[in-house]
C-alpha cells in the first residue's frame, strides 16, 4: 500500500490557520467534504472523536488523526501543514504543524492499520518532514509525498 495511492491532491493544503486542536479538523472537515461526498461536520466531528480517545500527535511537530467515515468506500489520506504550531497534546510536548489525516471505511480493519503504520515509517523520515515544511505550495507537497523516493523510504 503506497501513500501515493491513497494520498487525494485535493486534500493537501499549506499554510491552515488554526488557534485550538479542534480547528484544523473544521478546516480539513470543509476541505474533505466535497472530495469524499459526505457532510463536514460528520468529518470534522469524526476526527474530533478520535483526539478525545488520545492524542494523535506522533512527535516531532507531526500529528496523524484518522477517523472513520461511512460515506467512504476505500481509505484516503490528505497532509496538511499549518501556518502555526498548535499543541497537539504531544508526548514530546513538540507543537505539531504538520498533520497527515486518514480516512477509512468502517470495515477497513486491517488496512486502515496498515495504512496508519505507513504513514508512521513516512514520518520518521527527518528529512522528508523538513522538506514538507519548506515547500513553497500544496503542489510541492504533493510532489514529495508521491515521488518514488518518497515510497521506497517509507
């Protein structure tokens, strides 16, 4: 399972404003709902679920919420980087400003925790991370988060 192929241009954005841990979820929630035909607030309510049971910040100024969505017949995923560290609840207690968001049908079981620990190897790339946050647009993060590099280092 290549993060390419679950990774939707349409739910990369840079530079989100956000005050509160709730708030990327709202932005993520208006971004999502067109692309995933389902309600933004049952997207934005569905991530804001998931952090009540536990951070989802991963360290390192990174957080991977995921939610599960009904509307959804396969699992996708966005990245997002803030215009500002938030606090994120971080074991670390490192700000995140970069968020890889996942979404999966209720009965993807297996698949949405192989995609979770995808993601996760990807994170631990230092080197990818510091190039997400310097990329100049949604297009440069794109482009990171798919090249074949990208994959075999993940």
């Amino acid at each position: 399972m290549d993060l390419s192929d679950l990774l939707l241009p349409e739910l990369v954005a840079v530079d989100v404003s956000a005050a509160t841990r709730k708030a990327p979820f709202t932005h993520i929630g208006a971004l999502a709902a067109p692309v995933l035909s389902a309600d933004a607030r049952v997207i934005t309510d569905a991530l804001a679920a998931r952090e009540k049971l536990g951070s989802t910040a991963f360290g390192g100024g990174v957080a991977i919420p995921h939610a599960r969505l009904t509307a959804l017949d396969r699992i996708v995923a966005g990245a997002i980087r803030l215009a500002q560290p938030i606090d994120f609840g971080a074991v670390d207690d490192v700000p995140v400003d970069l968020m890889f968001v996942l979404f999966s049908p209720p009965n993807a079981g297996a698949d949405h925790l192989k995609a979770l620990a995808r993601v996760a190897r990807l994170v631990r790339n230092r080197t990818l991370i510091a190039k997400l946050r310097g990329a100049g647009s949604r297009d440069a993060i794109w482009a990171l988060l798919t090249t074949d590099e990208t994959r075999d280092a993940a």
